[in-house]
C-alpha cells in the first residue's frame, strides 16, 4: 500500500500559486520524498525530491515540515500545461531492494 | 537529463498473441527497472521489479508466467505478455533507476496495448 496521502482534487488558477499537500506520517528516517506528476496518456514526469531540507528547482519547490511526517509541492505560478495528476512517493532504496508504490495522487486543474 | 525510451508507444494485436515491450535507459546505467500497469483513471500499480542480471520481483497477483520480464543488460529490459486477451489491454509503463537512493526513476512514455 502507498505510505502516502493526497486530496484527490485541486483547483488553481492560472497564475497562482498551486500548493500540493501530501502526509506521509510513518515514514522513516532513511526515506526520501519524491514528487511525480503525470499528464494524460504519458509516463509520469519527475518533479523534485527531498529528504529532509526545503528543495526548489526550476519546476517547483517542496517544503518538508520538521517531523518530516508531512509535506507540500509548490508550483509558484501555474499554467494551464501544469493540469496534471501529482503523486507523492516515500522510496527507500536498500541493498536488493527497491520499490516505488503509487498511491492515486491528486488530480489539479489549472483554470484560466 | 536523464531518459528512458519505451518501444513501441501504441500497438494493436489479437488475442492469443505475444506482446513484446522494450524499456531502455539511453544516458544512464539502469541497474533497477520496473514495471507498472495503469487502467483509466487509475494510478500505477507495480507489476515487478527487475534487477540486471537477475530473476524480477512479481508483485502478489501478478502471473510471472503470462507476463515474462527480462533484463539482460544495464540499458533494456523487456515485458512480454504471453498470449494475450483482452482483459490485458491496458496502459504499461517502465521505469529506470540507478539504484541510488538520491536519484529518481525515471519513466518511460507507456505503451497502450490494445488486444482484440
């Protein structure tokens, strides 16, 4: 099962801020946070990730609260090419072990 | 950065034959893939994970006889799905890793089978 949850649906306008929340309230120490988004009929894109600190690149930015037990994808000014399924993902990679589960992400619509 | 190329992105075929996708990583050595399958308006559910040189991983339910994975090198990894019906039209997608903890997968572009 996903460790992950997600609203299934946002709406942002176009030219907003979009502000993803996602909770992970068991991970461990060792996992890290990743930020996938998948547009209609294509693979999912990668976004940013992070462990612990606050992480920005040129797509978004991803805030970590202290306990690490949740988290928030930042996209500083939507477009309306941003619509998109948005998951969030705890991964642990371990020596023989690697496994990235899914959960049904959120669903965000960029409105003009 | 880096890519992962699927091959073929659309086919059609009829039921009771053999489906053979590929999966390569063109810039990276991918020493993990995986491989998921997504019906509409579902997530990614994880079909296997495949580490080079060795037998994939089958996640429970998943027949490792109808569909054969093999990743003979660190740049392909291939799906098969033996004598298909058409319960297994679906959207499947790779991905690559290098197996660092700090790098992404990365995904391919999924392939749409259609089985008549």
């Amino acid at each position: 099962d996903a460790k992950t949850t997600q609203p299934p649906s946002m709406d942002c306008a176009e030219g907003r801020a979009a502000n993803l929340p996602c909770n992970h309230s068991t991970i461990s120490g060792n996992e890290y946070v990743y930020w996938y988004r998948q547009i209609h009929s294509q693979g999912p894109q990668y976004i940013i990730h992070g462990l612990k600190n606050n992480e920005t690149n040129e797509m978004a930015s991803l805030i970590i609260t202290e306990d690490r037990k949740s988290s928030t994808l930042i996209l500083p000014h939507a477009t309306l090419r941003d619509t998109a399924v948005y998951y969030c993902i705890v991964r642990v990679v371990k020596t023989s072990y690697d496994k990235v589960i899914f959960g049904p992400g959120t669903s965000l619509s960029v409105i003009p | 950065g880096a890519v992962v190329s699927q091959h073929p992105s659309w086919v059609i075929c009829k039921s009771g034959t053999s489906v053979k996708i590929e999966c390569r990583s063109l810039d990276f050595q991918a020493t993990t893939m995986f491989w998921y399958r997504q019906f509409p308006k579902q997530s990614l559910m994880l079909m296997a994970t495949s580490n080079e040189g060795s037998k994939a991983t089958y996640e429970q339910g998943v027949e490792k006889d109808k569909f054969l994975i093999n990743h003979a090198s660190l740049t392909l990894s291939t799906l098969t799905v033996t004598s298909a019906h058409p319960e297994d039209s679906s959207f499947y997608i790779c991905s690559a890793t290098s197996g660092l903890q700090n790098q992404p997968q990365h995904f391919g572009d999924g392939t749409r089978l259609s089985i008549l």
